[in-house]
C-alpha cells in the first residue's frame, strides 16, 4: 500500500498528473455548486473536467510524460467523473420528462457504467500483466459521446431549460446512451482482441 507521501509525490511527478488529479479535485466543487443551483459554475467546472480529460493525456504524449501511476490515475479520474456528471444529471432532471423515458434513460445509464466497469477491471488487468494498457479508438469515441451528452443534457436541463422541449432534449439523451453502450461494447472487444 502506498503512503500519502508516495502518492503526492506521483501526481506531482508531471503535469499530466497534477491536471488528472485536479479533475478529481474539482468533483466536490462542482457538487456544492450544482446542488446550491449555481449551474453556470457547475456546468464551468463539469466543462473543465471534460476538457482536462483529453488535455492530460496530449500532455503526456507530448512532454514524454506517460507514467505507470498516470496509467492508474487517469482512469480512476475518468470513471469518477462520469459517474458523479451522469449521476447529478440524473437526479436533476427527475421530473422534467415523462417517467417511462427517465427510467429508460437510468436503465441504460446503468448498462453504461457496468461497461465502464468491465473496462477498468480490463485495464487493472493488462496493467498487472504488462500489456498495453491504453484507451483505443471506440473508447475515445464513448468518451467524447459522454461528455457531450452531459454538457447537452446539463445545458438544457438546468441552463436553458425553456429553450427546447425536454422530451426531446430526454430522447436525445436516450438515444446518445445506446451509441455510448455500443462504443463500450466495441472498446471491450478491442481490448480483449488486443490482449491476445
């Protein structure tokens, strides 16, 4: 088990570390301002966290940065911030589109974040064993598909919620869950096939 000191230590060992950690840093912040109804600096905070997502991993790349502790980091990151975005999301927007169409939108949130699940047990794995342990194509893809669907979401929900009707906003939603649950489908397959 590392000690706080070791730990401190990795994520200031590179830049690409310390915006990783910040996004874990920023969660309580964007959930104090979220649920005090402050949404324009919440949706600032849950926008900077999309955002670092793929700055630290250019970071890294380009400064020579990739470390072992960043490989565990990041998606530790990755997973705690979907999971917090998507989960006040969620609980947010209760209410506001009709009951059958938010619980489909929750039971394909929860197929989503089972696959999250598998991914981070993937890449717990390949790590142990010295594989690549990196994301591919489709999980970039299912990144990119989650981040907009919460800023889309986000947005409209609790930013301009008389812009657009929230069934649709609701459908839309639902819709861009099922391409993010493919995508996960595809980055799991690709990992597997890649171990090999």
């Amino acid at each position: 088990m590392r000690s706080l000191n070791e730990i401190l230590e990795n994520v200031n060992s590179t830049v690409a570390n310390r915006i990783s950690a910040s996004r874990i840093l920023m969660l309580p912040f964007y959930l104090i301002y979220h649920y005090m109804g402050e949404y324009s600096i919440s949706f600032a905070l849950a926008f900077y966290m999309v955002i670092s997502d793929f700055l630290d991993g250019y970071v890294a790349r380009l400064y020579g940065e990739i470390s072992e502790f960043g490989k565990i980091l990041d998606p530790i990151a990755d997973k705690a911030v979907t999971l917090t975005l998507f989960v006040s999301l969620l609980a947010g927007s209760y209410g506001l589109i009709e009951r059958s169409l938010w619980r489909s939108i929750i039971i394909t949130s929860l197929g989503l974040l089972a696959l999250e699940a598998v991914l981070i047990i993937l890449g717990h794995w390949a790590a142990k064993k010295n594989l690549h342990n990196g994301s591919n194509l489709f999980g970039k893809a299912k990144m990119i598909t989650e981040s907009y669907i919460f800023l889309f979401g986000y947005y409209f929900f609790f930013l301009n919620p008389g812009l657009s009707p929230l069934a649709e906003i609701g459908r839309s939603i639902n819709d861009l869950l099922y391409v993010a649950v493919g995508l996960a489908f595809l980055s799991i397959i690709g990992h597997i096939t890649e171990k090999r």
